[in-house]
C-alpha cells in the first residue's frame, strides 16, 4: 500500500479544490481522472507532492494508505460507473465517498449494495460552490458511523468555521448527508427567486437603478437580511461590463438553468405531504424563464398594467425589504419542517439544531437568521415550524402588513412576484384554525363518495347528495 490518505476520482474545479484544500490541512492526495489534461494540471504548484494524479485506476488505488479513501466528485450520471471501475480493485473496509450532488435515493442505493460488498459509503453533501471546496465548504456525510470515522477529523479540518465551530457533522444513515443536501438547495432556490422578485419590483416598479440597487442591498446586507446571497447580489449590481458600461446584470440572459434538486424538493415534499410552495413557486419560475420566446409573443399579445409605481417611493423600498426577510423565513421553514417529516419516513434521525449549525458558514444558504434558527431547535427539537420560535414570530408578525402590501402592489403592478405571493399564501394558510377544505372533502364525497368527517362527532360519513 502508498501512503497517500485519500484518492480524489474526478480532478475538475470542485474536486482539484477539495484536494488541495485538504492539502493545505496536511493530507496527501492521490488523483484519477479520464481526461488527461485534468490530471495534469492536479499537482502544479503543490508543496512536497501532496498532489500526484495517476492514469491507470489500479495504481491510483496501490498509491493509497490502508483502508483506503476514495472521494468520487464526478457528475451524478457517472457515479455507478466510477463505482465499478474501482470496486474491483478495493479490499472489505474500504471507504467510498460521493461528493458530488446525488440523488438521495440512489445513495440509499448504492449504499445498500456496497455494504453488502463489504465497503464502507458516505454520501455527503457539499455546499460552497468552487471556493468553498478550496477555503472551506460545509460538509453533510450520511452513511455508515464507522465510515465518518475515518474521515471526520479532515473533514472538520477542511470545512469552514464558525465561532471555533467545523461546519461538517455527521447527519445520518444512508441516504440521508444527500437528502439534507436536496433540502439546502430547494431554501437555495426559493430565496434566490425572493430575492429576484425583490429586484423586479424595485426596478421595474420603483425605477432603481444598479447603483442604487447596490446601495440597498448592500445596507440591508449588514442587518436582519444579513446572508451570502443578499452579500453577492449586492456585489452583482456594482459590476460593468467592460465593453459596454452597462451594468453586467443587465445584459445577462433571462432565463435561469437548473441541474435538479430543486425540482428532486419539491417532487419528494409532494411525496411526504409536505407542504413547500416558496420552494415550487421557484422551481416553476425557472421553468417559466425557459419560455423565452413564448414570453416574447405573450407580450405583444396581451397588454397589462403600467408597472411603475406611483405611490410612496421610500415606503416601497422598506416595504420590499420586509416582505423579502418574510419571504426568506418562510422558506427555510419549510424546508426544515421537510426534514422533520423525511427523518421519520426514512428513519434518518435529523439534529435540525447540528443541521442548522454546520449550515452557518461555507454555504450557499448561511445567513446571520442560522444562528437563531440552531438556538430554536436547541431549546425544542421537536418544534414542529420554525415559525412558532421567536425571534421568528414576532418578525413575521411585524412584516406581514409590509409584506401583504408588496404583494398587492406587484399584482396591482402587474409585476410577478411568485415566490412572495406563494410564501404569503402559506403563512396565512399556516396560522388559518380553519379552511375551505371542508367544501373540497363535500365535493369530493358528491361525486366520488369518498366520505368526510364532521366536527361535532367522531367517526366517517357519506351522503346522498342528490337525494
């Protein structure tokens, strides 16, 4: 056996980082991948060949330590056949990792059938983008607890941190480092769709220019809004293009791409009966900004609203900032009140207060409202919604006549504002004692005699409606 104490199968930007992050932490790394210029370009510039990449699997794997570590950072698609091009030449007790963004079932899948093999199997989601695998990234394995064992003092090395704290912990079996992962990109999708609403409605509505954009986002950077996707939106308004001076946002295509967890959210909050309409509202805006050239002849053919605003121009922009920080906790509410639910159908056993925690820095999602939401959890693990916390309900409380207004104005505007509406509408769902599911469970047992229960006794009904 070598002597290197980890292998990295896939050398693209993600995976070249990670490897040197966890060179710069002391660990020596062994690299593999198919293209050969990726693997040469792996241990330029490394100190003291912690970085070697090689071109055939058997002597990749023959450079690693006993028991061996393999991390796998290569496309979803290529994961089974990366699986069993090494399998083959590994021995009971070695350890494969996939980094990359699985689908949770699939690691559920695979982790099955390598244990049954007699490997060990992480699936761990990886949050940061291409800097946070180099600087630090948070990290969320699932998997055998004798697998993390073999990693979690690198993985707490290299990962970012917070208040001495690592943002990386075990999260679960199976299946369940990826599911967490899922779920952080489906708040990721909603509070990116918030934001751009925000931005619509202050553009298109108040007139704001990028300048003045920036100016906003970046003062409401450094209060309640505080987070990494308020920090880089703000940052995003303040570039030029260099050929143009036109402001670079500007000039970007509308139409938003997505690679699938998102859509794998909302698919699976359907699946649990979970309910996560800021989170769809954005999976769907995506859809809809494919739709280019049919927006196009939409246009032309249906008129609307004159979308600028008239009123209180001061007022709206105050109010667009609470109706986003409304927006925002409403998102990641349900997207934690999803991994209540998927922790007991898959037995997954989430800490939502570690969750939250480990969430804090590295992240796509870390945001200052992480701090408060660990110390909800802590004090009631089994708090059902984020929302019944304070300082989460008195905030909500406070925003929500801003926030009705935002909506109303927008819709009056003719300027959408989806994920906003979608958010309103389950806050008010959420605190409503009662709602007109009564009429749907009456129709219901009209025309199907699917039977309904009644308020005033116990027991299941039918009626003869049209007798």
């Amino acid at each position: 056996m070598g002597d290197f104490q980890f292998g990295m199968v896939g050398l693209g930007v993600m995976g070249a980082n990670l490897a040197r992050n966890l060179a710069a932490h002391g660990y020596r790394v062994a690299g593999y991948d198919l293209d050969a210029g990726q693997r040469a370009a792996f241990g330029r510039g490394a100190a003291d060949d912690a970085l070697q990449s090689f071109a055939e699997v058997a002597s990749f794997l023959a450079a690693l330590e006993a028991p061996r570590r393999v991390i796998l950072l290569v496309p979803s698609s290529a994961v089974d056949s990366a699986v069993a091009a090494l399998t083959p030449h590994l021995a009971r007790g070695d350890l494969l990792l996939d980094l990359g963004n699985s689908f949770f079932l699939d690691t559920e899948r695979r982790s099955a059938g390598l244990e049954r093999a007699g490997f060990l199997f992480l699936g761990s989601g990886v949050s940061g983008g291409e800097q946070g695998a180099l600087h630090g990234p948070s990290l969320m394995p699932g998997g055998q607890r004798e697998a993390y064992a073999l990693v979690q003092e690198a993985f707490e090395a290299i990962a970012a941190q917070v208040n001495g704290e690592p943002c990386a912990a075990y999260i679960g079996p199976r299946g369940a480092g990826h599911y967490v992962k899922m779920v952080h990109n489906g708040i990721e999708y909603g509070v990116m769709q918030v934001i751009a609403e925000a931005y619509d409605l202050l553009r298109r509505g108040a007139g704001a220019a990028a300048d003045e954009l920036h100016s906003l986002f970046a003062a409401w950077n450094r209060a309640e809004l505080n987070a990494y996707l308020i920090e880089i939106t703000a940052a995003i308004f303040a570039r030029h293009d260099a050929e143009t001076g036109q402001p670079l946002v500007e000039l970007i295509l509308d139409e938003a791409r997505q690679k699938g967890t998102g859509k794998w959210t909302s698919q699976n909050a359907l699946d649990l009966g979970v309910p996560t309409p800021t989170i769809n509202a954005a999976v769907e805006a995506r859809i809809l900004s494919a739709l280019k050239e049919e927006r196009l002849a939409a246009e032309r053919a249906f008129s609307g609203p004159d979308p600028v605003y008239r009123g209180d121009r001061a007022a709206l922009i105050e109010g667009v900032r609470a109706a986003l920080y409304a927006s925002i906790l409403t998102a990641y509410a349900q997207g934690l009140a999803l991994m209540q639910e998927a922790s007991r159908e898959y037995d997954y056993d989430l800490n939502l207060e570690t969750i939250a925690r480990i969430w804090r820095g590295g992240c796509i999602i870390r945001a200052a409202l992480l701090e408060d939401i660990r110390r909800a959890y802590t004090a009631r693990p089994d708090l059902p919604n984020m929302l019944l916390a304070e300082p989460f309900r008195t905030q909500i409380v406070e925003r929500q006549a801003a926030w009705r207004q935002v909506v109303a104005t927008a819709t009056g505007l003719g300027i959408p504002v989806p994920g906003m509406a979608a958010a309103l509408a389950y806050f008010d769902a959420y605190r409503s004692g009662r709602l007109p599911a009564n009429l749907t469970q009456a129709q219901r047992d009209y025309f199907g005699a699917h039977t309904y229960r009644r308020i005033d006794r116990a027991g299941t009904f039918h009626t003869e409606w049209e007798a």
